[in-house]
C-alpha cells in the first residue's frame, strides 16, 4: 500500500472521526493514510459527517474492506469489524439480521465488490438487505499497486494490462449500478463522482439519503462513487479530475437509477422467543402415544440382541416411513433403536431402502453389516438384490400383489401380503405400508415375541401409526384400517417346519 | 385428543442432523446461516423450520463463502450463530473461519463429512479430519473440534460447542460422519437456558461502548507475533483443560481400539466380542478431537502393547495418536474410504491378527457397507 505520510485532511476534521487517530500504528496521529488526492479520505469524512448528523454513532457498524480503505477503522468514532476480501455484504448481512436495529455500511472498493464479492454483493442487494453499500469505483486495485480492476476503462494501462485493458481479453467494464438498479429488490441505487465541488456536493446528498433509506429500515441503497488513485495512475490532481470526468463519467454516466423508498414499508422481523416454557411448547413434540413407563422392560428374549431389519422398495412406496413407525414402535416399548435411511443418488433411482436395529442393549451401528432378521420387500428389484442378505432361519415379509413368490432356501420363513391391492380398495396406495405393518404384527407375534408382550404389542402397533401421523390426523384412520386389513390378510408360506430366528 | 390439554414429552426420534438443531435452539443460538449439502442438509432443513418458529434467524446463503461470513457478522453482533456443511463446502468455509480465529470470535460449525477428494461422493467418510482438527485455512489457528457418535450427543454437544466457543472466543467444530449425521435415535431433550447477554466485546451500542472494533489485521510484524503468541497460550489453555476420551476396558487392555464418530461404537462392540474370545482389548476414542486426548493415550500407553485406529479416512486421526504416545508403542492403521463403513467382523479380525490369536494370513479383506 502507498502511505503518504505528510498528507492534510484537506476539509478539516469530521464530527464523527476520532480527534486523533490512535489506532493508527506510528508516530502520526493526525492524517490519514491515504495518499494525496486519493479518493478514500473524502467519502470518509462525508461518511462520517452524516452519521454524526443522524445522530447514530452508537448503533453504526462500519464494515473495513479488504482494499486501501481496510483502516478505515483507524478514523471513525463508531463500532468497526474487517471483512474478508469482498465478504463485506454476507458481513453486513450477519450483523443486521443478528440486530435489525443496527446501521451497517459495507464499503467497498471496486475490486472488492466487482470482482472477488460480486456474488455475495449482488445477493445482498437482491435480498434487500437494510444496509448502506458506499462502492468506491476508482477503477484499479489501489492497495495491490494498480492491478486491473473489473471497472477499469478499455485501454486503460494497468499493472496487468500493461498495453491497455483489451475488450476482447478481458471484458467489457462492470456497470455496477446498472445491474443492481435492475433488481426488484433494491430501493436507491445513484452514481456519483469526485471529480468536482459540485459532484462532491452530490455525492454528500446520496449518502445522506442512503443513511436515511437505512435509519427507516427501507431496505438496500447503495451509492456508486467514481474516485481517483492519482498514485496509481500517475496523476497530479488535475489530471485526476479530468480523468474521472471525461473519461470515467463518460463510460460510467453519473445519475439516480433508482429511487423508491416511499413505496415500501419499513422491513420488520420477529422477535426471538427464549421463555423457557415458550421454547418447550414449541420445540418439544406433542405427547401422542402412551408408551410405556421408563422402568418397563419386555418379555421377549430375542431383543436382548440386536435384530436387524431391512425394507426396500421404490421411493415413494413409504419405505422411509414404514422403518419410522417401526422404530417409533421400538421408542414407545423401551427398545434401543437406530433408523438409518438410504439417502441421495440411492433414492433417485427411484429405490428407497432403509435399515432398523433394534435391542434392550446399547445399539453398536445403524448399519447393517452382517446378514438381517428380517426383510420387508416392496417391489421385485428388492428381492433380487436384498434376498441375499437375509440371514439364515431369516424371515421375509412382501407385498404379493406385486411380486413374484421368491425362490429362496429352504430355512427361510416367508409371508406374503397383497399389501398394494388392499390398500388401494382402502382407498389410498399410500397406506400399503401400513398393511405391510398389519402382516408384521403377526410376524412378530409368531416369530418374535413371548407372554404378555404377544398381546400388548398391538397397541404399539397402533400407537406408533398415531405418533407418526401426529401432524396428518386425517389419514390416521385410514391406516390404522390398513393395519388391520393387513392383519388378517397375511399369509405364511411355511417353508421350514421348524424356524428358529 | 383435540378438547385435551396437550402435553409435551422431551424423548423423540431424531437424526444426528436434527438433533443437533434441537440441542442448538434449546442452547440459545439465535442465528443458522447455511447452504445445502448432502449429507448434512437436515440441518438445513430443521433450522428452517425451527429457527423462524421460534423468531429466531435462518437464512439460506448463496455460498458456504457466504454462510461463514454471515456468520462472522452475527457473532460479532454478540449472538449465538451457527452454520453447518460438509466437505467441500468446509474447504470453502476456511477463509472465513481463519478470520473467525483471528478476530477472536464465538461460532458453531457442523461438518458432517463426506466422501472426498473432489466431488467424491455422498457416502460417509471421515476425510475432513485434518482441514478441521489442523485449523485448515491459513495462519497460526487452531478451532475446538468434538465429535459425537450418537444423535443424543449431536444435541448435547451443542450445548458444549457453544459454551467452549463463548468461554474461548474461537470456532467450536462439532464434527462427525454422514453415518452419525443420517441416522436416527432416541433423543431426551435437555431444558432451554435463558438468552444469554450480548458480550462485552460485542458490536452493540445498547450495551456496549462504539470504541469496540473487531479485526484480525495487525500491520507491525511485532505486534502480530505478539498477537499469534497470545493465541497460541490460549490454545495451550485448551490443551490443557479440555481434553475428552471415553475409555473402555482400557486398564488390563493389551490391544487398543480408536476411533471416533461412528467408528468409536465399531469400537466397543469389537472389544465385546475380542473379550469373549479371551482377548484383552479396549476402546479409547477421542471425543475432543483438538484438543487430542494425549493424556488418556499417554496413560494407555503404560499398559497397552499396541494400538490400532480405526478411520473413515486415509490415516489422518492415526498422527495424533503416534504423537500422543510418542510412538512409544506400535499404532496399526484399519480404515476404509469412499463411503464404506469398516465392519465389527473386520476389526475383529485385525485384532486377532495383532495379537497373533487369529489363523495368520487367512484373514479376509474387510468388507464394508454394500452400495
Ligand atoms: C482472498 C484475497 N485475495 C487477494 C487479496 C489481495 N488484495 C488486497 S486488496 C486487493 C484489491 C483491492 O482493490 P479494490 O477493492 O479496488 O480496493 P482499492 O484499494 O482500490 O480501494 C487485493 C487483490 C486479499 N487480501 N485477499
Ligand atoms: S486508492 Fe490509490 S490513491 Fe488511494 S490510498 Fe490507495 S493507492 Fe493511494
Ligand atoms: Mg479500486
């Protein structure tokens, strides 16, 4: 970065700077950094003219870019923060949303904006963020030592356009205020320029008016400043103005794009809720199901180990949530229980699969990595794929009404439901899960369980459809009817006169 | 059920993902800034739903780039923030987690990892390790890291993440793989704690006098050193404060088991079965990940012959363990990638292999989740 250190704040100190510049490393503690004729010091001092007017220093955050304008810090007399390189506006963004009530001003250097932030600058303004964007467009990268810039003019020679910025290389230059005026959601954008008394008095009034859009909490403003970098261009100050104003305002006409604050009302947003019975009743879900007491432990000896259970079948056929009601089974009767979905690509496909593991002991992983208890299979694609891993002694539970009888060893138990056509004379093929969990109940009752709980499981089975369905009451009957169509349609295919799961 | 009174319960179903929203409302965040990414987005999904339900902050970013600067902003602003991804969308995330480092500010960054390098794929993998548990972007910083292995720690932990990132002014990573992030479990949710006060460094005027700046820019080289000193103290603080392991059956252990997230319950059952089968073997897993356990590994160290880590990753966690005990002891790497799981069996098996109990050279190649 250029330091002039022998520089004059050339309009006398501002109410909403510091009186000295302490934070300012160095023996100086009067000037600013910037070089002479540098365009920075004067939006400064206009800057901070306004926001002490406004009489908002105590709620104004200034957003330091990355750029010559990363000090500004060391001048104003009002909270400040650094951004990352063109971060500025996702910066700004946090800390408005995080309090409505703060003014926040991203300033940015053309670099910063136009190139590295575009996006998150442009977002911004399309979310009508209430803050005040200040976009110094000087037209090189001042800090680095006069690289291009993305507004830099065609044929302007730079450290990296040593022959002239080229249309055809590098592009045309950005019309920053065009585009954002394009966007529905901003409410002032205005270009203005350093280049004279007069255009300083304009670029005074636009910022004032851009505090004031923030102050109403109207939305996105932002003023686009064409400024100088007589250092890097190798200007006096003359030469500096007349650049900006026949060549700069030429390519970048100077002018309000857009101006309708009057017609949007101011932005509001809710108030956190932390009362702690608030949060609870809001958070914590509905007790639907009765369950079982925290002390309550099973008959059944099978479950003192892990029983896996795998469902497969086409998305949408209500594999995911078939596994959901089995699992909420295993949450309202104390088992330990882990419910692991396929997810991405696998579900594309157009196939669904899901795993259950379930035990009175800790569950080690939701995967199942050895063979299953039991296998529920919904569509013949499954079967092929999944009849594999069913275990030894496994049982196997299909929708019949659209698969064929599977042709599997001898020691494997099987039973069959016409889960599809009974649910669609139900009334939905939605609820053909909850057929399949009717035959399950029955499976389980033959296969799983032992004394008391044989009876007591039905209403879990019942209980597990209302949990469920909490939020959908009106399909509640609906299923709890399938369940029990499932219930008395299954069939088993005994292959094994002797099981043993 | 409708002319009833309602009455709520505290235990339901949960991913990891969502509970780790839950754990994060009830610990008073009161902003979620993200952008999709599978598999962490029900994250996403649940702080869209939750966060304006309880008017509090959610908004979708238009970048991870993004998200973390938002972030950045909102705890400045002195409230509890958070933002979650995976993979690719961390690496994305680390310039503006170094600011985070260097301005000395709280956050909460979820990763639940992927598959990787590049796009790689969905499946869960441990691979970010070192981009997280190494600091990761660039400069002299460090980041708290934990690593839950069940959806009841995805929620509890939040709370923890958020208190360590308050108490140590610095990003608290809850880390873990899609494995964790996916699955579902019981979760009892713990009580609300009230709004917490907006800090005394916090950019709010309410409260707070403007002189309070936040920067990580010190232009004397000096004074940047003495600043990366400063920070550097505080990590030591860490190191020597914070460590977390969770020991199983370690003390007469002579084979030793580590692993984190999902890995750290392989772990343990491995040793269930390796104990039936007379051999002494025992769980140690990492359950602060920086700070690393040195303590709980340097004290197995004394009695353990040899260690084996076992990594949803190419060898990353396996340093920190070589470096705890000083390389006192031989540590054996068992992993798998590309979205596979290691299996019990195949622990097992590399455990009797070590030991010298297993039929040597009959050993299968581990087989991991078919895809
Ligand atoms: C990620 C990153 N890349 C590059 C840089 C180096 N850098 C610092 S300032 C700057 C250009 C700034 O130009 P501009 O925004 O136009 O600001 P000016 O100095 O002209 O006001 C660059 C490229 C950086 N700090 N961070
Ligand atoms: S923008 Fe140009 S003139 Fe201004 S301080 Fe930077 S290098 Fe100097
Ligand atoms: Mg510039």
């Amino acid at each position: 970065m250029t330091e002039n250190t022998n520089m004059k704040v050339k309009y006398g100190r501002s109410k909403g700077f510091f009186e000295t510049f302490e934070r300012r490393p160095g023996a100086i503690k009067k000037n600013m950094h910037y070089c002479p004729g540098c365009g920075h010091g004067i939006v400064h001092k206009l800057i901070a003219e306004s926001i002490a007017d406004f009489d908002i220093k105590d709620r104004t955050i200034m957003i330091a870019p990355v750029g010559c304008s990363v000090f500004s810090y060391y001048y104003y007399d009002y909270f400040g923060i650094s951004a990352p390189h063109g971060r500025a506006p996702a910066v700004a963004t946090g800390l408005v949303r995080a309090n409505p009530d703060n003014i926040v001003v991203s300033y940015q250097g053309d670099g910063d904006l136009g190139a590295i932030g575009f996006n998150n600058f442009i977002q911004a303004a399309n979310r009508g963020e209430n803050i005040a964007v200040f976009f110094v467009n000087n037209g090189i990268y001042g800090m680095t030592g006069g690289q291009m810039a993305p507004t830099t003019l065609p044929g302007q020679k730079t450290a990296t356009s040593p022959t002239g910025r080229s249309v055809t290389n590098e592009g045309y230059p950005l019309k920053v205020s065009e585009m954002v005026a394009a966007l529905d959601a901003p409410i002032y954008v205005e270009r203005v320029s350093l280049s004279s008394t007069k255009n300083i008095a304009r670029t005074r009034k636009a910022i004032r008016k851009a505090f004031q859009n923030t102050i109403d909490k109207k939305g996105f403003s932002m003023v686009e400043i064409l400024a100088g970098c007589p250092v890097n261009m190798k200007f006096n100050s003359r030469e500096m103005n007349e650049f900006i104003e026949n060549q700069m305002q030429h390519y970048f006409p100077l002018g309000c794009f857009k101006d309708i604050a009057d017609t949007r009302d101011p932005i509001k947003r809710p108030e956190g809720i932390f009362d702690k019975q608030k949060v609870k009743d809001i958070l914590y879900p509905i007790k639907v199901a009765k369950g079982v007491s925290a002390d309550f432990k099973n008959e059944s000896k099978i479950f003192q180990k892990e029983r896996k259970i795998k469902i497969a079948g086409f998305g949408g056929q209500g594999v995911l949530s078939l596994g959901m009601m089995i699992a909420t089974m295993g949450k309202l009767r104390n088992f330990n229980v882990t419910w692991l979905p396929s997810y991405g690509p696998e579900m594309r496909g157009g196939t669904a699969n899901c795993t259950i593991i379930t035990s009175r002991q800790k569950v080690c992983s939701p995967i199942v990595d050895k063979l299953c208890n039991l296998l529920i299979v919904l569509n013949q694609p499954s079967m092929e794929m999944f009849l594999p891993e069913l275990k030894q002694n496994g049982v196997l539970l299909y929708d019949s009404s659209t698969i064929a009888p599977p042709k599997c060893s001898e020691d494997k138990i099987i039973y069959a439901v016409k889960a599809s056509d009974i649910a669609k004379k139900i009334g939905s093929l939605k609820c053909a899960n909850s057929v399949i969990l009717g035959a399950l109940s029955v499976v389980m009752k033959d296969y799983f369980l032992e004394g008391k709980d044989k009876k007591d499981f039905d209403r879990a089975f019942e209980e597990a459809i209302m949990d469920c369905f909490a939020d959908k009451q009106n399909v509640i009957q609906m299923n709890i009817e399938a369940f029990y169509a499932g219930k008395e349609a299954v069939e088993a295919t005994l292959t094994n006169p002797h099981p043993g799961v | 059920m409708n002319n009833t009174t309602v009455v709520h319960t505290n235990k339901l179903l949960l991913k990891g993902n969502e509970a780790v929203v839950y754990g994060a409302l009830l610990a008073g965040c009161e902003c979620f800034f993200g952008y999709p990414i599978t598999p962490a987005s029900e994250i996403a999904h649940t702080a869209a739903e939750y966060f304006p339900k309880l008017g509090r902050v959610f908004l979708q970013a238009e970048s991870e780039t993004a998200a973390i600067n938002m972030v950045l902003g909102a705890s400045a602003a002195g409230r509890r923030v958070m933002t979650a991804s995976s993979g690719l969308g961390i690496s994305l995330k680390q310039e503006g987690v170094s600011y985070l480092a260097g301005s000395e500010l709280p956050a909460v960054i979820v990763d639940i990892m992927r598959g990787g390098p590049g796009l790689g794929n969905i499946g869960p993998e441990q691979s970010d390790y070192n981009q997280v548990v190494k600091g990761g972007g660039h400069g002299n910083y460090k980041c708290i890291v934990i690593a839950p292995n069940s959806a009841q720690e995805m929620c509890d932990f939040a709370f923890w993440a958020f208190d360590m990132a308050d108490k140590y002014l610095l990003p608290v990573y809850i880390l873990t793989d899609g494995v964790v992030g996916q699955m579902l479990e019981l979760v009892s949710l713990p009580d609300p704690i009230p709004r917490k006060p907006v800090p005394k460094w916090a950019l709010d005027g309410r409260y707070n006098p403007r002189t309070n700046m936040i920067t990580s820019i010190y232009l004397e080289h000096d004074d940047l050193e003495r600043r990366n000193i400063l920070l550097q103290e505080k990590y030591a603080e860490i190191m020597k404060h914070e460590q977390i392991a969770e020991e199983y059956l370690t003390e007469d252990a002579e084979i030793i088991i580590s692993g984190h997230g999902i890995v750290s319950r392989l772990a343990q059952t491995a040793v269930e079965e390796l104990r039936e089968k007379g051999i002494k073997a025992g769980s140690l897993r990492p359950v602060t990940l920086f700070p690393f356990p040195v303590k709980a590994f340097k004290k197995a160290a004394k009695t353990a012959k040899q260690f084996l880590c076992v990594e949803m990753s190419n060898g990353q966690m396996i340093d920190d363990i070589k470096l705890s005990i000083e390389c006192s002891r031989p540590v054996h790497l068992l992993n798998r990638m590309g979205g596979n799981v290691p299996t019990v069996d195949s622990i097992v098996a590399k455990c009797l292999e070590l030991t010298g109990s297993g039929k040597s050279g009959k050993s299968k190649a581990p087989r991991g989740k078919k895809k």
